[in-house]
C-alpha cells in the first residue's frame, strides 16, 4: 500500500509538473501571440506608411515632370523673343540710318531751296 501511495504521490507530483510545464507553456503562447499581433499590426501601418510615401511620391514626380515642361515651355519663349528683339533691333538700326540718309537729303534739298530762293531775290 505505501508502493501504492507512493506510485500515487509520484503521479500527482508528475501531473502538478507537467500543469505547472502548461501553464508556463500557455503564458509563453499567449505572450507570442500578443507580441505577434503588435507586429502584424507595426507591419499594417509602415505598409499604410510606404503607401502614402509612393503616393506623395508619385505626386512630387508628376509635379516635377510638369514643372519641367512649363520650364521648357518658358525657355522655348524666351528665345523666341530674344530673337524678336534682336530682329527689332536690327530692323531699327536699318531705320535710323535711313532716317539719317533721309534727314541728310532734306537739309541738301532745303538748302539747295533757300539757295535758289536767295538767287531769286536778288534778282
């Protein structure tokens, strides 16, 4: 009978060990699984992150490109009116000399009148 009580003891002291063992086992689990679920849910939001960074950065590539076409567009512009002022310059070059060649032959003209007009007189 004490083999018996003492087979007995040795099972109880067996199975509170192996309680103890799962319990043990049960808190580990159910700490994993709680340090599991804070990173699925870390990982959720740095993918909400990277997907609101590709679409900021998608926006700021789309507004570069844009601003380098209107860049492009403004400096197409520019030369074309750098060239409109040189050809309006050049043009007024050609002007003034004319006038000046004009002006000249108006002052010959008028003299050759008040000289005409003086012989005239005295006449």
């Amino acid at each position: 009978m004490d083999k018996f009580k003492e087979k007995i003891a040795s099972i109880r002291a067996e199975a509170d060990t192996a309680l103890a063992r799962a319990e043990d086992a049960e808190r580990d689990l159910a700490a994993s699984k709680a340090e599991v679920s804070a990173k699925e849910q870390e990982a959720i939001s740095l993918n909400n992150r990277i997907t609101l960074l590709e679409t900021q950065l998608e926006k700021a590539e789309n507004s570069g490109a844009e601003a380098s076409v209107k860049l492009r567009e403004h400096e197409l512009k520019v030369e074309d009116l750098e060239r409109k002022v040189k050809s309006l310059e050049k043009e007024n070059e050609t002007l003034e000399t004319k006038l000046e060649e004009m002006t000249e032959k108006h002052n010959i003209a008028k003299a050759e009148l008040d000289e005409t007009l003086k012989a005239m007189d005295d006449m």
